[in-house]
C-alpha cells in the first residue's frame, strides 16, 4: 500500500513537471475559459446558466483525450515498461497511478472554472453541487479511460496526436457546448450520441443526474476496463 500512494505522488510530482499536462489540462483550458467565456454570454446571455458545465467539458476533453495519452506512450511504448517487469512492478500501475494523478489535475482545473465563472462572467453555479462534482468525476473518469485506450493502444506520437484531435474535436463540437443542438444536421445529431461528452454534459447540467444520461458512460467504462486488462495482459506476455 505504501508502494502504492509512493507511485502516486511520485507520478503527480512528474505531472507537475511534465510541459503536456500542464499545457492541456490548465493552460490551454483557461485561456479558452477567459476568451470564450465572455464571447458567449455577450453573444448569448442565455448560456451563462451552461457556462460552467460547458468550459468544464472543454477542459476534461482536452485533459483527458490529448495531455494523458503520450504519458502513457513514455511508460509503455518505451524501456520503462522492461524496468517495470525487472522489478517485479504490475503493468497496471503505471496506468493506475497516471490515471488518478491526472485525475486530480482535471478535477483542480474544473473547480478553477466553477469558481470563476460567476466572477468573470456572471455564471449560474450548479444548483444540486453534490450531484454535479459526482457527475464530473464520473465524466472525468470515462474520458480518462478512453484516454487511456489511446495511450495503450497507439505507439506512435505523430499518429497519436491525430487519432486524439480526431476524438477531440467532434466531442466538443457535437456536445451541444459552442451552439444549440438544435442547429446540426439530423444525422450529426445521431453521431453525437457516440461520444461521451455529450452524455456528462447533459449529466452535469442541473438536475440532469438520472439514469437516462448515466448509463452509456457506466457502459462506455466498463467496457474499457475489460479491453485496457486485455492490452495489458498481451504486453506482461511479451
């Protein structure tokens, strides 16, 4: 167990240090935060009911899809993945440890934002606050598994960087959060439906937590679990 909370803070000390994750799970989030945030109250008074909920879903995206991903790649698609094995160290830890450590870092980002936007730009906070920090942190969690899948899964950076932007852009542009649903076509209205950032958005919105909007992102998790373990598994072999 020591071992364990050791890996932990020795990966959040590496996160701290490491130029990605502070890039996309602070700098870049926050910086669109502060420009954003005002373009689309000015533009839609309306959205400061959404505002928090929105940027949050920027920033778990971009967190989760594009800064957890080539951690991943150093430990596994590289010689510390041997050290590991030498030293009689589980696989799973490093994913494990990163995992919760980048965690941690969305979780800091998204209350960042929750404490801001009723400053800067008059945002409604969350109405039912228990119930948003726990959809939030089951959406960070999807989004850090599927982020996960990536790292695991894709060896190369240049290639990883694409298939990320690939994942990326259509969850944010097909959530709902830079304009009304309502506005796309019928078929991208259909495709939307893929990707979890349109479920945790509409989870995170005031009294949005049931059911109707919780289990694909149960489903989505579980399913990662089961293909993550298999990957894994295949690497301990090799």
């Amino acid at each position: 167990m020591n071992g364990f909370l050791y890996g932990i803070a020795l990966q959040w000390k590496l996160d701290i240090r490491s130029k990605s994750m502070l890039v996309t799970c602070y700098i870049v989030p926050l910086i669109f935060f502060l420009f954003m945030g005002g373009i689309f109250t000015s533009v839609m008074p309306e959205m400061r009911s959404t505002l928090i909920q929105s940027m949050i879903v920027m920033s778990v995206s971009m967190g989760a899809f594009i800064g957890l991903p080539p951690s991943l790649i150093e430990t596994y698609g590289s010689d510390v993945k041997k050290v590991y094995k030498a030293n009689g160290v589980p696989l799973y830890l490093g994913l494990v440890t990163m995992f919760l450590s980048a965690f941690v870092h969305l979780m800091i980002s998204s209350v960042i934002i929750l404490l801001l936007a009723p400053i800067l730009f008059e945002a409604t906070l969350p109405v039912q606050l228990p119930f948003f920090f726990l959809a939030l942190a089951i959406y960070i969690i999807v989004s850090l598994s599927i982020g996960s899948i990536l790292g695991l899964t894709v060896k190369n950076q240049a290639k990883l960087t694409m298939i990320a932007q690939l994942v990326f852009l259509p969850s944010i542009m097909l959530s709902g959060i830079m304009f009304p649903i309502e506005l796309l076509p019928d078929f991208l209205k259909t495709i939307r439906y893929i990707y979890p950032a349109s479920w945790g958005y509409r989870l995170m919105l005031d009294y949005g937590f049931h059911l109707q909007n919780l289990w694909y992102l149960i489903v989505i998790f579980f399913a990662v679990i089961i293909v993550c373990g298999i990957i894994l598994k295949k690497q301990k072999v090799k």
